[in-house]
C-alpha cells in the first residue's frame, strides 16, 4: 500500500468469535501492513459489556505517538457513569471522539438519554461515531444533525446492509449526507456490495467520507480493496484513505 | 491504483446477468471486463436469471455465455421450489457440461428441512458436481453438512464471515467435503486461522464479481500471513483438484 491511511473506525480487544489477532502487538502489525498512519480505536469491551472496564483498559494502550487514538465509549443505560466517561478521558489529546453503539446498548440513537450525552459532550468538539445498521438508524442521526448543527457525526458502516440486498440503508445513509454537512459517512461493512462507493462520492461527496477497517473484528484488507476497486478518482481515494479524517480528528 | 494480481486466480463465485434489486451493472460483458482487469484465468460462473427467475433458462443462457469462452466455466442452478425430484434432470445436466451446481439461498426463501432440496442432495449423488450453497446465518452450515455427508460430493459454502467461523472449523473436521469460499472471510486472520486448523486445501477463492467489489476478496488473501504456496492453492489449484482438472 503506498497510500497512507487513518482508520476512522477500529476497535481494540476481543470479539465473541475465533479471532486472535486483537492485542495490541498485532494491532501496530495490522497498521504496519496496511500503511495506517493513525487509527482511532473504541474498546470491544466497553461497547459489547462494560464501559468503565473497557474505557479504562483502552486508555492504558493508547500512543498518540504510533497514530493510536481512543474514542470514548458511552452507554446511556448508564447516563451518569457515561458523563464520568466523558470527563474523564474527553478532554485528553489521546481522545478524538465518542463511540456509541446503538445495538448492543439497546438504547436508539435518536433517544433522551443519547441527546443528553450529546449536550454534555459538545463543549469538547470532537465527533461521535455512531453505529448505523438500518434505516431507522438513518433517520435517528438525521433528526440529531439537525437538531445539533456544531456537532460532527460518524455513520459507522454507512447506514449498513439488510437483508433483502437492495442497498436502501447505505442509499439512505448517504442521502442523509447529501443533505446534513455534520454527518460523515464510514464505509465499512461484511458485504462487499460494488457501486456504493461511487454512488457516495457522486451523491455526497468524497470530503465526507471515510476509510474505517473495524479491525480487530473485521480485516483492514476488506475495505481497502473496496476503495481501491471502486472506480473514483484517486484523488477521492487520496481523502477517504487519509485526508477526510487527517481533518477532522485534527492529527 | 489497480492491484497487479501476480499470482494465478481461479474464482468460484462469479454472476452475471440482471439484479432486480438494484441498479448495477451484471452483464456479461461487466464480468468479463472485470476479469481481463484482474487476470482472472478460470471463474465458475451463472446467469441470475437462474436466482429470479427461472432456473432452466437460466441454465440455457449459462451455456451460451460460456461456450467458446474456456475462461468462463458454467455452473447450473436448481430452483427447490420449481424441482419434482427428477434424477435425470440432474444427469442431463452434467452431460450437458456444467461443472457444478449452485443454490441461491440468498435469494430465495425456503427451509432447509424442504423435501425437494433434501431430493436434490441425494439425486446429486454419484454425479460428481460440486455444490456451492451461500451461508445465510448460524446453523445453515450444520445442517447442509449432515445432510450432504457420505453423499460423495464437494460442498462449498459461499458468503461465509466472521461469524461461520467456528461453526466451519468444527465441521470441517467430521465433513472432509465441506469447502468454504473466501469472499466474506474477513477477520483480520482468518486464513492464518483456517490454514492452521483445516489446512489450505478447503479454503477456494471467490470474490463475487461482478455484484462485489474483486479487491476486497483478493487483498485479504494476497496480504495474509501464510505462505505462497498456501496462497496458490487457495487462489488456484484447489479449485482445479476439486473439478478434476480446467477446460
């Protein structure tokens, strides 16, 4: 790979399937490989069980110095130990942005409880990469770039896949993108689905695009070969990879 | 920025035809542009007319588009829903020169526990057809396997991620038939994974193409941590020892 790449979306710790390469030594392997100047990890931990665990755990392995950033992960089931969180660690140059997962929480993005967490964070102007995997998903952080116009949004996986192969969440995503210029798209997902990258640079643009590899569950292989397939221009390749999020996690 | 694909590919899970779905380009022509870009030299390939349609003209336009292409190697479909249990269905099929056998479980809604897809497996016995059979979620695999064991077949299991992982592994060790195609594998070392817990020789490269992007299926083989012979056997020769041998 001679195109240096920031990953927007990694996780570091262990995943509930047979997948080893998730400490830190194959972690700095991974970026080596891929020429990954910078990543920006949430902790596994934090998403799928416990925050302050994770959080804590995630912090003690991050190195500005060798590109490895954290996102500070919340759960607004638990809204005061979330706003700890984010006290904690927010204001810290280690941290670029907060991670919330929709699915594993169970709580909805467009929620009470997420918009208070929203309000608490704003003051530290670093940006939320939400996980999106439905239309519903979708129109959550449409009602929240609306409603918090200074605040910068992540769609993780871009809206995502669905089972019927028609493409309409990433389709959604990206309409949503067209329309709000607080959210951002993060393109990686499982299925390989050819065409979404073109029609996200030609509908929204390449400035608000992403390169996210959601290593150490996914292979950062999978969605640069996506990019590096998909028939845009290199010099839009040259900003999903590096330049989007170079700017917008100020590295 | 396209990636010189240096070494030898065969691919196992390529479409052509019409999506319904969405608005992309399946075309025959797509496919074997997409093909001369990356050198593919072999891909099995079948019409989606096969999936959304009709599975005997289906079959009819695969033979047409492959024939007089050696590049191109055909692959048959049987719709369950549409099959009345025929043995020489089956038969004419491989006399007519395909060279495998694929359901789309992706597309089409049926149980696995369906008398005419149960009739299906054991008419394929003896035939000596390869079937490729997409993964669509926890268990699917189980069950294929023990209904296919001792049948004397090759099974391929298509769209296999991160989650089929185990299930796979655990398999692959009773079920010496049972094959999984790489196009979805996509933990950050699943083939150094697999290459140490199955072997290489039941891992076969597919990418998709032309409803996938080809780069993702191929970089995560080409970068993986195995050795190059491991990468040969999987981007090639497996696929070939399992069809006895390319046109």
């Amino acid at each position: 790979m001679s195109i240096p790449i920031i990953d927007a979306h990694a996780h570091y710790g262990k995943w509930f399937f047979p997948i080893y390469a998730s400490d830190m030594r194959s972690i700095k392997d991974l970026m080596l490989r891929f020429n990954m100047k910078a990543a920006i990890f949430s902790s596994s931990k934090a998403i799928v069980y416990n925050l302050i665990e994770g959080n804590r755990e995630l912090f003690q392995s991050l190195d500005p110095s060798s590109g490895i950033y954290g996102y500070v992960t919340v759960n607004p089931n638990y809204l005061e130990l979330s706003k700890g969180e984010i006290k904690r660690y927010l204001e810290l140059p280690e941290f670029r942005g907060v991670k919330f997962h929709t699915t594993y929480s169970g709580v909805p993005i467009d929620s009470k409880e997420f918009r208070e967490l929203i309000e608490y964070a704003e003051p530290y102007d670093k940006p939320f990469l939400l996980h999106t995997y439905s239309q519903k998903d979708v129109r959550d952080v449409e009602n929240l770039a609306k409603r918090f116009g200074g605040v910068k949004f992540i769609m993780g996986h871009m809206g995502g896949t669905e089972a019927s192969w028609t493409g309409k969440n990433w389709k959604s995503a990206i309409s949503a993108a067209s329309e709000y210029s607080n959210i951002y798209l993060e393109i990686c997902m499982t299925r390989l689905e050819a065409g979404k990258v073109e029609e996200a640079v030609e509908r929204a643009g390449s400035q608000r695009i992403l390169y996210g590899s959601d290593m150490t569950l996914l292979n950062p292989a999978h969605t640069i070969g996506m990019i590096m397939s998909s028939e845009i221009s290199k010099e839009d390749k040259e900003r999903i990879f590096y330049i989007n999020a170079k700017r917008l996690f100020k590295i | 920025m396209v990636v010189i694909t240096a070494l030898k590919i065969a691919d196992v899970n390529t479409v052509f035809g019409f999506f319904p779905k969405r608005k992309i380009d399946c075309s025959l022509e797509r496919l074997i542009s997409l093909i001369e870009k990356y050198r593919i030299s072999k891909v099995l390939t079948i019409s989606l007319k096969s999936a959304f349609y009709d599975h005997v003209e289906g079959n009819e336009e695969t033979l047409r588009a492959c024939n007089g292409d050696s590049r191109l190697i055909p692959v048959a479909s049987v719709d369950p829903r549409a099959y009345l249990g025929g043995l020489d269905e089956i038969e004419e099929l491989r006399k007519r020169g395909f060279r495998a056998v694929r359901l789309f479980t992706e597309f089409q809604s049926y149980p696995l526990d369906y008398a005419p897809l149960l009739k299906l497996f054991k008419n394929l016995e003896g035939m000596d057809l390869p079937l490729l059979i997409y993964n669509t979620g926890y268990g699917l695999m189980t069950k294929i396997a023990r209904e296919t064991r001792g049948r004397g077949y090759p099974v391929i299991m298509l769209g296999c991620s991160y989650s089929a992982l185990s299930e796979f592994i655990v398999l692959s060790r009773e079920n010496p038939h049972l094959y999984i195609e790489t196009s979805l594998l996509d933990t950050p070392d699943a083939f150094e994974l697999l290459t140490r817990k199955v072997g290489s020789s039941r891992i076969i490269f597919g990418s998709g193409i032309p409803l996938n992007y080809f780069e993702s299926s191929y970089l995560m083989v080409e970068r993986a941590e195995i050795s190059e012979h491991d990468k040969e056997l999987i981007l090639y020769y497996n696929l070939e020892d399992l069809l006895k041998g390319f046109p």
